[in-house]
C-alpha cells in the first residue's frame, strides 16, 4: 500500500510487480478486491497499480463530487502524479471513466482497455432515478446492500441483468461478499447513477481494446461495435462462457487478453 498527495487530499493505492505500469480501475460496487485473481498473472509483466475510486475502500473518505466526469478528472490528476503509467484497463463503470480520459489522455498512457464497458444512446431514467434515491437515503442503502446479498435476491438481479451464470453461481457469491465492503454505499450509488446518460463519444487515435464477455446481458459486445468507430486503432476480444464479471468469472482468459495486446 502506497499513498500520494493529490490536491491537499492522501490517496491510497496499491503497486506490485515490476515491468510496465498498467493501472486497473474497478467498477460499481466492489473496489480493487474485484482483480484479486488476475494480479498474479499480470504482476509478472508489468508493475499493476490498483487504485480505489473515491468512496471505495482505503479511499472512502476522498472528497470529490459523485459525478464520472469528476472521476475521470480525479483519475487523470492521479496519472499525471504517478507520471509513469503506460497503460489503463477500466473494468464496467470505469471503462467510461477510461473514456473520458482517452479525450485527452497524459502523456504517459500508450493504450486503453475497456472492460465490459456499458454505453447508452439514450437516457434510462427509471435506473438513473433509482439509483440516486437509493444514494440520496442512507437507510435505503443500507436495506438494499442487505438484500442484494440475500438469496434469491441476488440471483434475480444477477439473471435478470446478464451479469453472471446463476447455474455456475461462484463469481456471483464472490461479487456479493466483496460487494460494499468499507465503501461510502450512498455517495457510491450516487455516482453509478451517470452510468445510464447517454455516451459521449469522440475520435481519437489512442489504441483501444475492448473485452467484453459472451452471455454479458448488461454491457453487451454490440455497444463495443457503436463505440470502436471512433477510435482510428481499435480491437474487440469476446470471451467465450463469460458474463459481465470478467475478472472473477474468467481471470486467466482476461489476463491473457491484456499481457498478448499490452
């Protein structure tokens, strides 16, 4: 565990293995805990950095505004400090905050991967409005963090979103354990209200690559198709048997993916 001064505020990370810097950002809901089977195999190439957002975690207590726009500027001010970071994988939530930062990345960032990325032509406001009660209220968050994790509520989530096998359901119980543990849960809902806005795209010549897995029914490969237009370098991976939770459901296949193209 390391920490760095970035605007009068401590942020913590997490650095192994040497090699070339690649940073991994987590998505909603579990912080860095969701790559803890795929930074063996990645730490014996590069130096992987694991940074928890801000309400996640060792960062819980970073004050910022719950908005993925302001993330990605929190995001980029940490890669300009670290100033060696080569390459960025977001994972889900953060893979919009990749795109964000790939508008204008730091000098220092030879390609991201997107992982599992969701994007949207339109607005959802129903899941938008949900999510934002659900951070507005501290005690509804707190009744809601209880339910998911509960049986068969989570395997009504879990199928009805696509986001892992309920019939193989091992990533799924791991993502519940992990989920919300030492996190900020309402400014943390708050900020995943942004992932139903519509995408804003832009073209840009910084290699990309997008995973995304095959059964995924909430971020789904056709969205990668939309978004890789307007990238000039561009390549899009399929896992084969996974869902949305790639790093729990298929780490050696990801982490393969990342070292062959990284």
């Amino acid at each position: 565990m390391k920490t760095i001064c970035i605007n009068d505020q401590d942020i913590s990370y997490v650095e192994t293995g040497s090699g070339p810097t690649l940073l991994l950002l987590h998505g909603f809901g579990v912080g860095i805990e969701i790559w803890d089977h795929c930074v063996e195999a990645l730490s014996k190439k590069y130096t992987v950095i694991l940074l928890d957002l801000p309400g996640y975690g060792s960062n819980k207590d970073i004050v910022v505004a719950p908005h993925l726009k302001i993330i990605s500027s929190f995001v980029r001010d940490f890669i300009e400090k670290i100033g060696s970071v080569e390459y960025i994988v977001g994972y889900s939530m953060s893979g919009l905050i990749s795109l964000d930062i790939a508008k204008n990345p730091p000098a220092s960032v030879k390609k991201i991967v997107f992982v599992a990325m969701p994007t949207f032509e339109s607005k959802n406001n129903f899941a938008g409005i949900v999510f934002s009660l659900i951070g507005k209220y501290p005690t509804l968050t707190s009744l809601v963090c209880f339910l998911v994790k509960r049986f068969p509520v989570k395997h009504i989530l879990f199928l009805l979103g696509g986001l892992s096998s309920i019939k193989n359901p091992q990533a799924m119980n791991e993502c519940m354990r992990k989920f919300g543990i030492d996190s900020r849960m309402p400014y943390v809902f708050t900020l995943a209200a942004g992932l139903f806005y519509p995408t804003l795209l832009h073209t840009s010549s910084l290699p990309v690559d997008f995973i995304y897995g095959e059964h995924d029914g909430f971020a789904k490969s056709s969205m990668a198709k939309k978004v890789m237009i307007d990238f000039t370098n561009s390549n899009l991976h399929v896992i084969k048997g996974a869902y949305h939770l790639i790093p729990l459901e298929k780490p050696q296949e990801f982490s393969q993916i990342v070292i062959q193209n990284c």
